[in-house]
C-alpha cells in the first residue's frame, strides 16, 4: 500500500518554482561547479562577490540584488549561489546559513557576512573588496567607488553660514530665528543661534577682567552669566554648568528666569547626548523643584 504521508510522485517543488520565478524576473542567475571554478581564475585579475541564496529565504535574494547593483556599479564581478542546488559550493566557502556573500579575491576566498546586511553594510562592504583587490593587484576593471554625496543644507542654514563668514552674527542670529519659526522642531538651527549668540557675547571679553569680576562679585549675575559663557568656549563645561546651577539655587524671581533661560541656552551649544549636558539637566531640574 502506498504511504499516504510520502512525497507525491511527480510532485512539485512549489517554493523552488516560486523562487525561480522570482529570479527569472529580477535576473538573477544561479552558478554551477564549473562556473564557480572559472569565477577562483578570474579573480586572480578581478574581484569576485558571490551572494548564496535559498529558495526558503526570499531575503537572501534581496540581499543578492543589492549585492549585485553595488558590484556592478564598480566593475566587481557578481554571482548568486543557491545553497540547495549546489551544497558543495557553500561546504567549500564554508557558508552554514543565508543570507551570506563571500568574496573572491586573488583567488582566495574572504568571508563577508553571514546573517542579514543592511543597504549600507553592503556598499561599505562593496568598498572594501575594492580596497583589498587593488593591494593585491588583482583590481583590473574596477573603479573605486563614489563617496556618498554630502548632505545639502537647508537654504536658510546656508543663509545662517554665509552671514558667520562674513562676521554678521546679529544677521546670522536673525536668520536662525527665521529657520525656527518654519519649524520649531529644527535642532541644528536652535543650536546655531545659540553658538552665535554665545559668540556675540564673547567676541569681544577680556578673559582675565571677566575672571576676576566673577571672583570679586560671586552673587552678581551678569559676572557669572558672562564667566560661564567663556568657559564653555573653553570647554569647560562642568564649571560653567556647575556655576550657574549654583547661581540658580541661591536666586529669585526675574534673576533666576534670567540664569535658567542662558543655561538652557548654553546647552543647546553642546551636543544634547554629551554626558555633561544631561548631568547638568537632571541637576538643573533638582535646582528648580
């Protein structure tokens, strides 16, 4: 009697099937033995990136595609490997699982990754099998690739720079104030107005007089406001935060507002995930309730 729980004769492979369809529509062919023999000799001249795959792991075939429009890009040589159809491939490299690429270069072969890879992995990847193909003299054809193109700064940013090149503050200081009404939410505009604020204030101190009045005067508020600001131009940033904490404690009323309002002011100078910035937040916060 015939096993009603075996394989069906004849039976189709319905995941293989829906995974060749997938590859015959995005172009991604698959190597045999003889093929992975001619890519180890060419790679003595060229790089060579092989993607393994896997009819069950439709994300190893989106990493492949990656793979491949990166490699293409700079004239790396690319090959998809299905780990079902020719486990002795994946054996040789040493491939346990997919996702996963290896590299072929000088005829040696040099693991990538095993496991998934973001879009960003994979072109920084791309860049090293480039790099470590033209020590090795085995680069012909292939180009290094493109830095990534910088990032283009908002209108009113550039605005805001063009007025610090020329010394204009106050007109820098004015364009930041635009930037934060179109959009309240802009961190790096709310930081430029305060670097360009503390840099008024600065520019034109007397490092030694400033010092010496806030030692002279320690409950007057405008010595202390003007002290901290040089030392966090200076970079000390605990004293500066530190002192005006202080000074928060021991006022009242408008002069306090007024303490509280440049502290806050000072950290949006800094880094907001800088350690010193969040110690002085909390301490602040203590200070205030």
């Amino acid at each position: 009697m015939t096993d009603p729980t075996g394989p069906l004769r004849g039976a189709v492979d319905l995941a293989a099937l829906a995974a060749r369809s997938r590859r015959a529509e995005s172009g991604l062919a698959t190597i045999d033995e003889a093929q992975f023999q001619d890519l180890a000799q060419r790679s003595l001249e060229t790089p060579v990136v092989i993607a393994f795959i896997a009819a069950a792991s439709p994300q190893s075939e989106e990493i492949a595609k990656a793979l491949a429009e990166d490699a293409g890009r700079v004239g790396v040589t690319f090959a998809a490997c299905d780990v079902d159809a020719q486990p002795v491939i994946a054996q040789a490299l040493q491939v346990r699982s997919v996702p996963a690429a290896v590299a072929l270069i000088g005829g040696r072969p040099a693991p990538l990754f095993q496991g998934a890879a973001t879009r960003e992995q994979i072109t920084d990847l791309i860049a090293q099998v480039v790099q470590a193909a033209q020590q090795m003299g085995a680069a012909a054809g292939v180009s290094a690739p493109e830095p990534p193109a910088e990032p283009a700064v908002p209108p009113l940013h550039q605005e805001a720079y063009d007025a610090i090149e020329r010394g204009d503050l106050e007109g820098a200081e004015a364009v930041y104030d635009r930037a934060l009404r179109d959009n309240p939410k802009d961190g790096e505009a709310r930081s430029g107005r305060a670097q360009v604020r503390l840099m008024a204030r600065s520019r034109l101190a007397d490092l030694a007089a400033v010092r010496a009045a806030a030692a002279e005067r320690p409950d007057d508020v405008d010595a202390q406001l003007a002290v901290a600001d040089l030392d966090v131009i200076g970079g000390q940033l605990d004293d500066a935060f530190g002192r005006l904490i202080d000074l928060v404690r021991a006022s009242a009323g408008d002069e306090r507002e007024r303490v509280r309002a440049r502290l806050l002011e000072l950290f949006d100078v800094v880094d907001p995930a800088d350690p010193r910035v969040l110690r002085a937040r909390q301490a602040l916060a203590s200070a205030l309730y």
